[in-house]
C-alpha cells in the first residue's frame, strides 16, 4: 500500500472537529482539520451557552471555541482554512479535493455540521442581508428599539428570540403550531418576556418591502387569515440541514441527508466516521458533538493502527 499524506483527515471545525483533532493530536496522529470558514461552526454565532458543563456562569460560543482551538492547537493539530469540494472513498487510502490540490489519509472523520434552512418563499433571496437573517449575535444589535420577528419554535428560535430582546422594544415569534419545541427552561423564560409576542399557528408565506424588509405576510393555519405583520428585521430559525453536499453519494445517509453511523461512529464506508451534528442523531447539543468526536477518533485512532499493520 502506498503512504497516505495524513493518518486523518477531519472535516470540519466545530465542536465535534475540534474535540476529533484533540484526541488525535494526542494519540500522535498525523492529522488535519480542514475548515470552510473559521472555526467554532454554529456556536461562533451563539450568543450565550448555559448547558455545556463546567461553566456554571455560561460561555459564550466564541470564547468557548477560541478555548477549544487553543487546546487542540496546544497538542499539535495542524488547521488550515479550505473547502472540501469532493471525496473519493473507494479505496483503503482516501482522497479528499479542496480548492486547489488533492489530500489523502488513512481515515476520515466527517464534522462538517449542519447550516440553518431557509423557508422557500417569495422575497426570501431578496431581502436576505436586508432584513432577513439567521444570526442573532452578527444581526441582533443593529434592531435597537426596533420590530423584529423570528419564526420557529425550537430552542434556537426561543433562546436567539430572548437575546434580541436586549436589542428590540418587540419580537414576535412566529410558530406553525400552538406548541413550542423548545426546552421548558427557555419557554418559561419567553412567556415571562413583556417584549416577546407570539403568534400562534401561523406560517410566513412571504416578505415585502422596499429597499429593505418592511413587511411579513403571516397565514394563521386554522383560519385561513393573512396578515401583513410590520416588521425592521425578520428571523428564520426553523432547523438546520446537513453541510454534505461535497460527500455525494459517496456515502449512506437518512432521508434528510443526515450521516448514519454505528456506535463507533464507523459510516457505511470502512475508514469513515462521523460526529456531531451532521450525523443523524436524537440531539444536537455541544455535549453530544463532542462524544462522538471522542468515540469516532479513538475508532479512527484503531482503524488506521490496523491498517498500517
Ligand atoms: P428544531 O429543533 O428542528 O426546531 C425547528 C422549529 O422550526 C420547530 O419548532 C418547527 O416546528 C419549526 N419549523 C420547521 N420547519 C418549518 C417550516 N417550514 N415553517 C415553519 N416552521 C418550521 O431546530 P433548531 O431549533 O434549529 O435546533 C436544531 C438542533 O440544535 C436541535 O437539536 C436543538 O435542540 C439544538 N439546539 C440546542 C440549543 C440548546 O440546548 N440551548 C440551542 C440551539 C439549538 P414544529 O415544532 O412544528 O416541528
């Protein structure tokens, strides 16, 4: 067998990645973790973290990722900024493309996370950047004493929606059921919030304005009813789906695009692994990320151990 220029290759640089590259790092793998765009994945953009342990105070998702960076880098992980534009898995040593040149390794450990959706409706492309975002931290700020909407009912629509009310004198949350998903600590705290509105079995089938967001067009699904909901800014926070693209067909996944993996986090693909939200699931929280990347590197650390003889 030829030589591989890497042990492992992790794509990826958030939570999952970075715990994947610690771990490998300190098992003396030759190891990369390449990363699209900076490390940290979804938690950069998270404003406050209360259920990750050891921070009884909280911590907010970029010091939490410069905290993980800084320990992972501090073992050896080598991290370099690219996008993995194509994988080819066939043979025992694989091969990833990146912008301009091509790596090989022995294994892989996929943490390329996950993206949040868009809705599909008329203004969307639009108004994106002018109105609408899906990122409370980078956006929140310019909305003070403004009227702002948010859309979903998960935890990342409830506890984003509680962070803008530091910024605007209103928010509406926009929820298709009458029913939150979120956790109960977070909705008790919405319900508690004199600046927070909900409005209850409702969809947004469009927006409209002029140079800028002015208007969601909101349809209660009992009654048929539209209303034009006047609006600054407009928040979409109904789930996320898989950043897999680049992996093709090249690999087995759920309907929705998700990872499947085993408990060692071992993909339909010998020498492929997974870990963190890009997996398919039943939670997606730092502390899941984070043990599979512990679990898919030890099986990675095995895998190419065995391999090499
Ligand atoms: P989520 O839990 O999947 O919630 C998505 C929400 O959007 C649901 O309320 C859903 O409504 C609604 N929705 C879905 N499609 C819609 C559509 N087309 N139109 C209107 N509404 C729609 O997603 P998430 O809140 O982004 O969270 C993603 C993952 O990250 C979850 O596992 C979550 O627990 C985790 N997370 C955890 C924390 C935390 O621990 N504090 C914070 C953020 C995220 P239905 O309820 O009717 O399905």
């Amino acid at each position: 067998m030829s030589n591989a220029d890497y042990d492992l290759i992790i794509i990826g640089g958030g939570p999952a990645g970075l715990t994947a590259g610690l771990y490998a790092a300190r098992a003396r793998l030759k190891v990369i973790l390449i990363e699209k765009v900076v490390p940290g994945g979804q938690i950069v953009v998270t404003d406050w973290i209360e259920n990750y342990p050891g921070f009884p105070d909280g911590i907010s998702g970029a010091e939490l990722t410069q905290r993980m960076t800084e320990q992972a880098q501090r073992f050896g992980l080598e991290i370099e900024g690219d996008e993995v534009v194509s994988v080819d898995f066939s043979g025992s040593i694989k091969k990833l493309t990146l912008s301009d040149r091509t790596i090989s390794s022995y294994a892989v450990i996929i943490a390329s996370g996950a993206s949040p959706k868009r809705i599909g409706v008329p203004g969307e492309d639009a108004y994106y950047g002018r109105g609408l975002s899906t990122c409370a931290t980078c956006d929140g700020p310019f909305y003070k004493d403004k009227i702002v909407a948010a859309i979903g009912g998960g935890n990342t629509a409830i506890q984003e929606s509680l962070f803008l009310t530091k910024f605007a004198k209103k928010v509406y949350i926009i929820h298709r059921r009458d029913k939150l998903r979120a956790e109960s600590i977070l909705q008790e705290r919405a319900f508690a919030s004199d600046k927070i509105e909900f409005v209850w079995d409702s969809v947004v089938t469009g927006f409209t304005g002029a140079k800028t967001l002015e208007k969601a067009v909101v349809r209660n699904v009992r009654t048929g009813e539209t209303q034009e909901l006047p609006v600054n800014g407009c928040f979409i926070w109904i789930g996320i789906a898989p950043n897999a693209d680049f992996l093709g067909e090249s690999i087995r996944r759920d309907p929705f695009g998700f990872i499947i993996a085993d408990e060692r986090m071992q993909t339909s693909v010998p020498g492929v692994f997974v870990a963190g939200d890009v997996r398919n699931t039943p939670l997606r929280q730092i502390a899941t990320a984070i043990g599979d990347a512990a679990i898919a590197a030890a099986s990675a650390e095995h895998h190419i151990q065995h391999l090499k003889g």
